[in-house]
C-alpha cells in the first residue's frame, strides 16, 4: 500500500466528504424542522458543524479499513443519521418524503456546485492537479450518495420515500419489519453487486447527464 498516495487520496476527498454528509444530515433536520418536528433541531443536529455529523467508526474507520483491505477497490461509510419523530410531521406519511428526499437533493446540488467549480478552474486557466481532482472527486462522491440514498430500501431514504408512497397495510408493515435488518440486507447486495450493477451506476449515469445538461449553456460559452 502505498502511503503517499492514500494521504494525498485523503487529503483530496476530505473537504468533499466533509461537505457532502454534512449538509446532507443537516437537510434532513432542517426540512423536519419545516414541516414540525424540531427533535434534531432541540439535540443541535440542524448545523453546519461536521463534527455533530461525523461518526468515529462509520465516517473514518470503516472507510480506512476498507480502503486497505480491498486496496482502495471498494469503499463504504455513513455519517450519525439525524433523528425525526415522524409522528410529529404535520401529514407524517406526506412529510415523511419530503424529509427523506432532503438528504439527496442536498447532495445532487453540490455535485452542481462542484460541477461548476470545475467548470471555473478550466475556465481562469487554472491547471492545478489537486483543486481539478479534488472538484471531480466532489461531483463522484455527492453523486454516488445522492444514488445510494435513493435505493428503495430502509433506513436509506429511498426506503422512507417508498414506505410513504405505499398505501398503508401490508407493504408499509413489510418495510417496517425489515428495517431493524436493512442495513446488513443493503450491504450484502452491495458485496453481491446488485447495488453497483442495477442502481448505482445507471442512476449515476443518468446523474451526470443531467449536470452535464444543466452545465451546456455555460459550457457553450466557454467554447
């Protein structure tokens, strides 16, 4: 392994990362906090603050484990997911979603940001190898968990999203029973590579069109 290159793979992800869980947790609280649950809000969890976001095992050691144990092949984290009392929504099966979709909307907003970034250091002739990997790695990371999230299965917030979509009875109790399980149920079919081949990567491909999309007018003018 070299040490070098995982250092300065660190310091080019960091900032990205830091930014990228960061709002998306602080989104998720913010938008409960809108439509009437303030719990995050009371525990100081709607903020800027990335050390309220930050989990010491699955923000920083699992990724590092993994880093090293596949050889930078395969990486995996999560940050302290933000608490909501759903029951204290206004509409909780309406808001529920809207909740839910806060954390990847936030994340496909700064991979446009960082898109732009992009677009500005090419633009003022600025050629330097660590800002122009550090903005491509910010579109690769915001996008990879505005996809992730997505996956229609709890607790990601493509399984709040589906359980507030479903009419309530049998599929929303199924969604419920399996939740406790989710997140070993997620990584298997992420080590199988069910995630990566059927969600992950057509959903980030479509991801990149549509930043590429919004960018051509810009792009355009550049030329």
């Amino acid at each position: 392994m070299d040490i070098s290159n995982l250092i300065q793979t660190v310091l080019i992800y960091a900032l990205p990362v830091i930014f990228a869980i960061t709002l998306h947790e602080a989104a998720h609280g913010y938008v409960a906090r809108h439509f009437g649950d303030n719990t995050a809000y009371v525990l100081g969890r709607v903020t800027l603050n990335p050390m309220k976001h930050i989990d010491p095992v699955g923000t920083i050691l699992m990724p590092l484990l993994l880093y090293f144990a596949t050889s930078g092949s395969f990486l995996f984290g999560y940050a302290k997911p933000v608490p909501v009392s759903f029951g204290r929504l206004r509409h909780p099966k309406r808001d529920m979603i809207w909740v839910a979709l806060a954390g990847p909307a936030s994340n496909f907003l700064q991979a446009i940001l960082w898109a732009l970034f992009l677009v500005a250091l090419v633009a003022l002739g600025i050629d330097e190898t660590f800002f122009i990997k550090m903005a491509q790695g910010g579109v690769l990371v915001n996008l990879v968990m505005w996809a992730f999230n997505l996956f229609p299965l709890p607790p990601l917030d493509g399984g709040r999203v589906l359980a507030g979509l479903l009419p309530r009875g049998g599929a929303q109790d199924f969604l419920a029973r399996i939740e406790p399980y989710g997140f070993f149920i997620v990584m298997a079919l992420v080590l199988a590579g069910i995630v990566s081949n059927y969600w992950l990567r057509p959903l980030m491909a479509f991801g990149y069109e549509i930043v590429n999309l919004l960018l051509s007018p810009l792009l355009a003018l550049l030329r």
